[in-house]
C-alpha cells in the first residue's frame, strides 16, 4: 500500500472487500463522533477528540484492524486488549460480515467516556492518566 495523504487515499489504495470494510467503519465512527477531527497518522485513519487520539483502523496481513486507543478500559465486551503499558484494545475484521455494527457503536459511545491522556503522554514521560 502506498503512503496515502487522506482517509480517502487510504480507501482508495485498498480491495474492494477491505475497502467495503473501511467505508463501514469511516460512516460508523462519522455519525458517533461528528465532532472529532479526523487524519492520516502514522500512515492510518484516526479519529481525535481534543487532539487526543480515539479511534483508528488499519491493514494488517491478515485483517483489517480496529483500534481504540483507551479500549482496554471499556466495559462492552469483545475488543481484544493490546500487549504493554497502553490501554489500547482492537477488533480484527476479514470481511464485511464481522462487523457488528451494534456492537460496533456502543464501543465508540464508550470512547467519548472512558479516555486516556495519550495527547500528553510525552510530558509525562509514558505515564498515562484518564482523562
């Protein structure tokens, strides 16, 4: 894939069925969070809030992954928790049909509430606090 500029570019780089994919949760993550800037960062779709960093998804080998970055701290079930010190969690998809997009929206209800200060983490020198 090459570098995009744009969500759209990412989109745009994609499969049919990956991008089918992308277009779901793009129009998720829009109608829960209208009010979040969204960008490419770190070569992936992410959504802030406050500048601080929500929601985002990328391409993985195998699947396309979903990634909340204070997901490790919600209480809907089903986001796999992230390896080390961050609160990071994610759902894997490999097609279309394993978006719930239910399950989908209580996650993004509960990442406006349940947040970590990831905008400040270098201030505190790794140290995250909820915000």
């Amino acid at each position: 894939m090459t570098k995009a500029k744009t969500i759209a570019d990412f989109h745009a780089a994609l499969d049919p069925d990956d991008r089918a994919i992308c277009d779901l949760l793009k129009r998720e993550i829009d109608a829960a969070l209208p009010e979040a800037d969204s960008k490419i960062w770190h070569a992936h779709p992410v959504w802030f809030l406050r500048g601080n960093p929500i929601v985002g998804y990328s391409r993985l080998k195998s699947c396309l992954r979903l990634m909340f970055w204070s997901g490790s701290a919600f209480e809907t079930p089903g986001l796999t928790p992230g390896t080390g010190k961050f609160q990071d969690a994610s759902a894997r998809y490999q097609v279309i049909d394993d978006v719930d997009s239910a399950l989908l929206r209580r996650w993004l209800q509960e990442s406006r509430e349940i947040q970590f200060d990831y905008r400040n983490i270098r201030q505190r020198r790794g140290v995250l606090q909820r915000i």
